[in-house]
C-alpha cells in the first residue's frame, strides 16, 4: 500500500485546484496523480456539504467501529469454542449419566 500524502499536502492540492488551476496542472506541478487529486477535492466537497457522502469524521469513526466489531466478534469466537471445551468435562446439571 502506498504511503498517504501529509494532510496539509492535500490541503495545499485542494485549494491549488479550487483557485481554478486544472487538476491535471496541478498533478503536474506537485507530482502526483490527477485520480488522486480529484479523490481529494470530492472528498473535501463532501467534508464543507456541497457534494453527498460520508465525511472524513464520520469516515474514521465508522473504520474505528468496524475495528471494534472484529475485535468483538473474535473474542465471542474464542469464549464460544472454550465453553464448548469446559461443557464436555461438566456432568449434566439433572443427574442424567448420558
């Protein structure tokens, strides 16, 4: 995976673009893909509310959800298979030999 550009670089890229130079211009100058830039000014679209979407805020809460999920799902994962162990060794609570 690519390393992330600074946030201040993107901002920088942002701004270039909406003082009216061509993405592809300033793709040029700065070096980086013009997909790139055009990724950054819709996201930044999204962010002041001129465009639909998910914002950066929302965007990182909903990565740090997920994350948590997983953990959460993983942990259930490993107490479900470790009850399933301790059940075999336990009598049935009614007496019951079977």
């Amino acid at each position: 995976m690519p390393r992330p550009f600074p946030v201040e670089f993107r901002r920088r890229a942002v701004a270039l673009v909406r003082a009216g130079k061509p993405i592809t211009t300033a793709a040029a100058e700065l070096g980086v893909s013009a997909a790139a830039i055009h990724n950054w000014v819709r996201q930044d679209q999204i962010d002041r509310g001129a465009r639909p979407g998910i914002t950066t805020p929302e965007s990182i809460e909903l990565t740090k959800a997920k994350k948590r999920i997983r953990q959460l799902e993983d942990e259930v994962a490993i107490l479900k298979k470790a009850s399933k162990l301790f059940e075999e060794d336990r009598p049935h609570p009614k007496g019951f030999t079977r």
